[in-house]
C-alpha cells in the first residue's frame, strides 16, 4: 500500500462540548423525533417504504395547500430541488422571466440559462419586495413562458409578499410559475393551488426544521402536462420528473433513494401536521416579531423596511465601528449561538424558522447578540432588548389561529 491511512480526530474531539445553537439563516435546529428517524435504514423499494411514501405525499399536499399528484422527493439540497424545477419547465429558448431579489433568486436565473432558456432578469430594488404591478408589466412585454421568484430572499431578508397576485397575472398571460419556498414553506402562508403556483421548491433544513439534502418539489397539473409533452430528452439524468415519478408514483427503481432523510422528511412534516399549519404560522409570526422587538430595543437598526421584511429570516446592520466577522466569532465561541453573515452584504441574520422559533432560543439570542456587542466595544441596551422581546410576546395577538 503506497497511501497510508491518516491520523484524524474523533468527531468527540471536533465538536464543541455543548452543541451550538444554530440560530443563522440554516441548517436549523432539529426536532429529537426528526434525529431519531434520521438514524433509519429499511429497504428502499417494498410495502415499508410504499406506506411512508404515500404518508410524505399526503402531509406534503397539506403543507404544499396543494391537491397535486406530482409532488417528488429529490436526494440533494434545496438547490437540487431548484434544478429540478427549472430543468423539467424550461425547455432550451423558452423565455423565461427571473424575478431577481438577490443571491438565491438569482441562482434560479443561472440554472434558467444552463438549460438553455432565454432568460430576462428583473431585477428588483435591494431591500424592497417586487411590485406585482412592475412585474405584471415584464410579463406583457417579455411574454414569458416560465417565470421564477423567491417567496423569501433569504440573503437579505426581502419578502415578495405580492406574491399571489404575480401569479394571477403569469396565470393570465399562460405562464408557469415556479417559486422557491425553502425558507419559507410552513412559516407563512404558501397556497399552491389557490394562488396558481406551478412548481413549489423546498429544502430540509430551513423552514421545515429538517436535515440538509433532502428536498421536496410539488408540480401543478399544467406543470406536469409541460413535463410529459416534452420531446427532448432531458440532460439531467438524476433530476428528471418522468423518471422520479418512478419511485413516487410507481413503487418502482429510479436511484436508491435516500431512505433515512426521507424518514427524517416524513417525521419533519408529521410535526407541522400535528401542530398545523395556523399555529406554526402564528408561532413564527410572534418569535420573529419579538425578536426584531428585541433588537431594535438593543438599539440595532433592522436591514429590511417593514412591508418587504421577511420574518423568516431576519437581517441587522453591523453596528457602526464592529466588523461582522468578529460578532460571529465571539457569539459562537463566547455563547454558543451561532448566527450568520450575508453575501457581500454588511449585515448578521438571524434565522427564525421551525425549532429557532422557541422563546428560549430566542431570549438567549438576544441576551448573546448584546452581550456580544458589549464586549466588542460596541453599545447595546440589554434591558430594554429584553424588555421589549417581552413585551411583543405578551402584546401578540394570533393571526391565522384562535387564541
Ligand atoms: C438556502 C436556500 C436555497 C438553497 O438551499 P441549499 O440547500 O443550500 O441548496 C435556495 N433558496 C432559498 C430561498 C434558500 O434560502
């Protein structure tokens, strides 16, 4: 033997004692259940595997709010899931209109291109949600045939909340609609059907508190008839809907697919089953509100303005005379809390989707994020941080559940 085996660390002597709570813009807290299933391994084909299927399908179209019969697991990231979407709706020169709020909205242009789309990016306005108006506009002149969009920008914190009426009027020009849900799917309020949306992306490990590399897409049935209408054989073996649909639909061979993280998917999605969809909206509506309280009673500036702000991700300004890098280091090395920076942008976010949507977690991130600022030089009024982040818990009034 030439190559000799290496002398490496335990993974004990790797990971801190205490595990770090991770409070950035993902991967995010798992439930122990959501663990559990994790560490599972059955057959991967075989009337086990069937019945957990048909199970993960069934929560999926409650949390999709979709009546779909096209919805496919993908074994990858978020961004597996992203291509998976755009390489079975954009056919090479179909024109499609990219909706572009920022880092993620633009990695759905690019994977628009490689597959040979003419692509048109709109690119909106840093910190500001799309204008359904200036986007209904794009569509008259471009006449697209698929557009893209985030229903979160998670770089840097911008909700497009005009989001059901951009698919009204792609619905009315005849266009398919494909929109990114991975922060954002079971923290707020996404109505595939209703609103007309043709192919729903979502990752693990953000708003459905799961483990990364596992990914859901649910297609419409005018999605679908695109897919099986297609001529041309599709260059992405692994990512090709007709032969996902295999495994989906047919109890049959596509790949081996990734038997425990869907165990892990099956267990994520019972959760938001069994606290629904109402109460989870409501429990993330009132810890990020309490939290963005919470900073700006520590005397922090918010990035995002009010009406494009996402909740499910939440960015901050570094404050004046602090580099970001130094807050990250001190808030994980100093209090266990990790939280993240951003893509070229001078901001920290702090994540607030699934289990980080906890008033403990959010109580220490405050408590972490001041204390951090204070050692670093910087001001923050702790008091009035915690004080606030109270007061916004005990004033919150539900919106989508009865008290
Ligand atoms: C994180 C994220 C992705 C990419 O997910 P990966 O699992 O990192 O590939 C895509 N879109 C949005 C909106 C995201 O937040």
């Amino acid at each position: 033997m030439r190559i000799s085996p290496p002398i490496v660390e335990s993974l004990d002597s790797i990971l801190p004692d205490e595990p770090l709570l991770m409070m950035g813009a993902g991967p995010v807290p798992i439930p122990a259940k959501v663990a559990a299933a994790n560490g599972i391994v059955i057959n991967h084909l075989g009337d086990t595997m069937s019945r957990i299927i048909e199970q993960v399908k069934a929560m999926s179209r409650y949390v999709f709010q979709t009546n779909s019969s096209h919805i496919l697991g993908v074994a990858g990231p978020g961004s597996a899931a992203m291509e998976m979407a755009v390489a079975n709706l954009v056919a090479p020169t179909d024109r499609v209109l990219s909706v572009n709020n920022g880092f993620f909205s633009g990695r759905l242009a690019e994977m628009a291109d490689r597959v040979g789309g003419d692509v048109r990016r709109l690119t909106i306005e840093e910190g500001f949600a799309a204008s359904p108006e200036n986007v209904a506009q794009a569509i008259e002149d471009f006449r697209p045939q698929v557009l893209t969009i985030v229903q979160g920008e998670t770089s840097n914190t911008v909700c497009n909340t005009g989001l059901p009426e951009i698919c009204r009027a792609a619905k009315e020009a005849g266009c398919l609609v494909i929109v990114d849900a991975v922060c954002t799917l079971s923290t707020m309020p996404l109505n595939m059907d209703e609103w007309g949306v043709d192919a729903v992306i979502t990752g693990g490990q953000k708003g459905l508190s799961c483990i990364p590399g596992v990914s859901l897409v649910a297609f419409s049935e005018a999605a679908w008839t695109k897919i099986e209408a297609r001529t041309d054989t599709l260059k992405h073996w692994c990512l090709d809907a007709k032969l996902a649909d295999k495994f989906w639909y047919k109890s049959s061979y596509h790949y081996t697919a990734p038997v425990s993280g869907i165990m892990a998917i099956h267990e994520a999605l019972r959760l938001v089953c069994e606290e629904t969809l109402e109460a989870r909206f409501d429990r993330h509506l009132k810890c990020s509100k309490a939290l963005q309280a919470g900073i700006e009673g520590l005397g922090l500036s918010l990035y995002t303005h009010g009406t494009s702000r996402l909740n499910s991700v939440v960015g901050i300004h570094v404050p004046k005379g602090l580099e970001q890098k130094a807050i990250l280091t001190h808030i994980s090395e100093r209090f266990k809390v990790e939280i993240s920076g951003s893509f070229g942008l001078d901001i920290i976010r702090i994540g607030q989707m699934g289990e980080q949507c906890r008033v403990h977690n959010i109580f220490r991130t405050i408590h972490a994020l001041g204390s951090t600022i204070q050692a670093l030089g910087g001001e923050a009024n702790l008091p009035q941080g915690v004080a606030m982040l109270e007061k916004a818990l005990q004033d919150f009034e539900p919106e989508f559940s009865e008290r």
